[in-house]
C-alpha cells in the first residue's frame, strides 16, 4: 500500500510540509511526528495522552467505541469463557496459545519458582502490621531486585523470560502474605498439586494447620478474575512499567513501579473506591443524591466504577465479572444488598443524560468489588488481586519492550516558567506581604 502523509503548513516560507502516517493491523492510524522536532523544532502537546500512540505494540488492542478487548486477537469474552489464566499469561508473553506440552512446561515453571526465599518473608516483619497490602506489594517485588539481579543478564532473552516466569510465579505468594501478616496469621506455602488461582486461595484464606479444600466455583471464578485483569495494552502502570524498563532497569523493580501507579484511585484502586461508595450509598434511595453529587461540578465527587479513558461504550469486561458475582452469591447462598444498590445505580446513571452524553459506562471495577466481598477478600485486598493479574501483562510488555527497544524514554515539554534571569548580586529583600 502506498505510504499516506498528513500534509500541512507550518509557515508561509517552508511552504507545505509532510510526516508519515503509520498504519497499525487494527485502530487509529498513527501520524509519525518524529520530524517535526528535527525539522522544525517544534514538539507535539498532548497532556495525559490522550492522543499519543507512545509505542508499536503486538499485545492487546481496545476499540473503546466498540467496547472490544483482544488479547494477540482473541476477544477477552471467549478468553474468559474457555481459557485459564495461566494459558492467557502464556498468550499474553509468547504471542500465541500454547499447545498441551508448551503449557504444561510453561506451569512447570512456574511451579518451580512459585516459593518466597526465606529472607523476602523475613522483610515483612518490618512494615506495620496495618500497612496497606499495596504499600507492602511495592516494597516487596521492588526487593525481589536485590535477589535475583547479579543472576540474570537483561540481554540474553533466556535470563528475561526467567525473570518474568518468576514474577508471575512469586506474586501469588507476595500478595497472600501481605494479607496474612497484617492479620498475623503464618503465612502458607503453595502446594504443587493446585493450580494458579487455587493455590493463591489457599494462601489468602487457609490455616497452616488445617486442610483448605478450595471451592471450585469461587476457584474459577477467581481464574475468571485473574483473566479480565491480565492486560489492558498501554494503560497509566503498564506504561509505568514500560518507561522504567527503557533506561535498562531491573525488572522487579520496573514491577514494583507499576504496582505503585496501579493503587491511585483513578487506575486499580477503583474497585476498593467503588465498595466505598456503595457502602455509604447503603440503600437504593440513597442512589439520586450519590447520582446528583456525581453530576455536580462544585463537587469533587464521582462514581467510582464508572467512566474509562479509552471505552466510551460498555467495558467488556464489567458483563463477564457482573455475571461471575451473581453466579457466585447464588452458589453461596448469600444476598448482598450491595449488589442490588450497584445494579440499580448501573441502571439509573445509563439513563441519566449526564452520563449518557459524557458515555460514562460502568468499568471492569463496578462489579469486582461485589465479587471479591462475596469471596471474602477484605476491600484492603482488591487492588493487590488487580496487581496479581496485570503482572501477567507487565511482563509481556517488559519482554515486547526489550525485544523492540527504541532506547530510553524521554518525553519533552512546555515550558511555562521564568525565562532566563541573573542570581542577585544584592541580597534579596522581600516586602512582608499585607
Ligand atoms: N463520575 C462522574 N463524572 C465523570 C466520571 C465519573 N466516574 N468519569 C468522568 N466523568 C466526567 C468528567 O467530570 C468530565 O465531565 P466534563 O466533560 O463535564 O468536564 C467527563 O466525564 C470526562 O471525564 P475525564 O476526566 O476527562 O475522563 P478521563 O478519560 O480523563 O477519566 C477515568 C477516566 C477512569 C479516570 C474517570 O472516568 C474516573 O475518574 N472514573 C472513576 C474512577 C474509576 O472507575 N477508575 C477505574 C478505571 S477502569 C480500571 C483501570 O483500567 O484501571
């Protein structure tokens, strides 16, 4: 196909210029506006990125409009559907799905580096027993760089793919231990018989003196979890991930970093922020003044749940955990009022013009909240789930990023401030203001 070109002028003198225009294999084009610094010193703005493709990447794509989600193009609902989350980390990292024994090697391994040396269980002890499991996720896997960093040689595609077979393996335990200690229960180990999400549930949730017999129902469901979270293409903490990796950085550490972007409110944090706001909603008659607070201007308020910056349509994803949280309260037997204010807030804002106009739909955190409350996670837990299963996802980009690298990141600005000025040679007086 014939190269297109964005043409336009920037003077009168340069006459009209040009820049290539980047084709993907699906979504938006791309205008390539690498020239324009070096022929006309000029940078683009485009504050949060909201219209900059920061990167090519094989992995995922979202039509936002169209509320689709593939992962190495398959939607995420047959994902869900059909697979397991160790499959999808398996697709998400090499690009296509394994066969029987690629995936039954790929698990090896796994099972091979799912323990915690010794000593990480030891740091625990220093973080108070009330810190927040995100808080402890950030300094632990940060830490895990100080264990395997002289072992692996960032250049030698083996040593990556090991480092990220390792993350994923060790984030089961990470997370379930930051749950444990808090409580001050002694923290369990995984056992080689239990798959992924099992194993982590038996973590989480099992005595070390007694049988933990794992549910199958809230097993899978969990699985489903994990799956819906793995990856969501160039996101605020994958692309923390990702710029942290450019200048070479150890991988944990580059994880550690995207934990930390993760917890913020505005990204994972939302499904602790959503059981918040439905728990002081408390009831369906409380929901207008929740809803009229959300369309006020004057007020910081928002409901949490709602609202993507890439889907302007409804979030995949928010269907298959809605369907997986009353398929679990059902199988428990349990009514959550909860789930009955979420359903009718759902309703009531999809009719309400204010979202409407603004395509606020409800995201993948709406529902998790209700999910994990009925499996009884502690709300504190949520986000630190979230971040068991986007590791999946960092790591694949950490691996694309290395294989592809176009060196570091380096983002330019506006400047707004002083121009240039002289230190005073005087000493400076200030007059007290009034
Ligand atoms: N409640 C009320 N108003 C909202 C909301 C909301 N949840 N989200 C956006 N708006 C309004 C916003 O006030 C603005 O109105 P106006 O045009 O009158 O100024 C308009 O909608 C556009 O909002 P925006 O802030 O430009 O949208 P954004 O793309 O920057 O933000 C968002 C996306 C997810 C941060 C935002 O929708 C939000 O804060 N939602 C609640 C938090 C949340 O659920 N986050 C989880 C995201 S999904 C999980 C993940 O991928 O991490």
């Amino acid at each position: 196909m014939a190269q297109k070109y964005l043409n336009f002028t920037v003077s009168e003198s340069e006459g009209e210029q040009s820049l290539p225009i980047l084709d993907g294999t699906l979504g938006p084009s791309a205008v390539d506006v690498q020239p324009l610094y070096n022929k006309h010193g000029l940078f683009t703005f485009d504050p949060g990125f909201r219209a900059t493709a920061s990167t090519k990447s094989a992995i995922t794509f979202i039509d936002g409009d169209a509320g689709i989600l593939l992962h190495r193009g398959y939607p995420i609902e047959e994902l869900a559907e059909h697979s397991h989350f160790t499959e999808v980390a398996y697709l998400l990292m090499f690009g296509e799905l394994p066969d029987a024994a690629e995936l039954a090697k790929f698990e090896a391994s796994l099972n091979m580096h799912n323990l915690l040396h010794e000593q990480v269980l030891s740091f625990y002890r220093g973080f108070r027993r009330d810190a927040h499991p995100m808080a402890v996720m950030v300094g632990v896997v940060g830490a895990l760089s100080a264990f395997y960093h002289d072992v692996m040689d960032i250049q030698n595609p083996a040593d990556r793919v090991h480092a990220a077979i390792r993350l994923i393996a060790k984030m089961p335990m990470i997370a379930a231990a930051s749950y444990t200690y808090s409580i001050g229960r002694p923290q369990r180990y995984p056992l080689g018989k239990l798959d992924y999400s099992s194993n982590f549930l038996q973590m989480m949730f099992g005595r070390p003196t007694d049988e933990y017999q794992v549910d199958p129902v809230l097993g899978r469901a969990f699985d489903v979890i994990l799956m819906l979270h793995a990856d969501h293409e160039q996101n605020a903490s994958t692309s923390t991930v990702r710029m942290a990796a450019s200048s070479g950085a150890n991988p944990f550490a580059c994880i550690a970093a995207g934990i930390a972007s993760l917890w913020g409110p505005a990204h994972g944090g939302a499904n602790e922020a959503v059981l918040k706001m439905l728990t002081e909603i408390g009831s369906v008659e409380n929901i207008p003044r929740a809803i009229a607070r959300a369309k006020d201007k004057n007020d910081s308020y928002r409901l949490m749940g709602f609202g993507h910056r890439v889907y302007r349509n409804f979030d995949p994803r928010s269907r298959v955990i809605q369907a997986q949280a009353k398929k679990v309260l059902a199988h428990i037997g349990k009514d959550d009022p909860l789930l009955e204010v979420a359903v009718r807030l759902e309703e009531i804002a999809l009719k309400d013009d204010y979202f409407v106009e603004r395509k606020l739909y409800p995201n993948v955190d709406f529902y998790s909240g209700i999910l994990l409350r009925a499996m009884g996670f502690p709300t504190n837990m949520f986000t630190a789930v979230f971040a068991l299963g986007r590791t999946a996802g960092w790591v694949s980009h950490w691996l694309e990023l290395q294989q592809e690298s176009h060196g570091i990141d380096r983002p330019r600005q506006l400047y707004v401030g002083k121009t240039l000025r002289h230190y005073p040679t005087a000493p400076v007086r200030r007059t007290a203001s009034k």
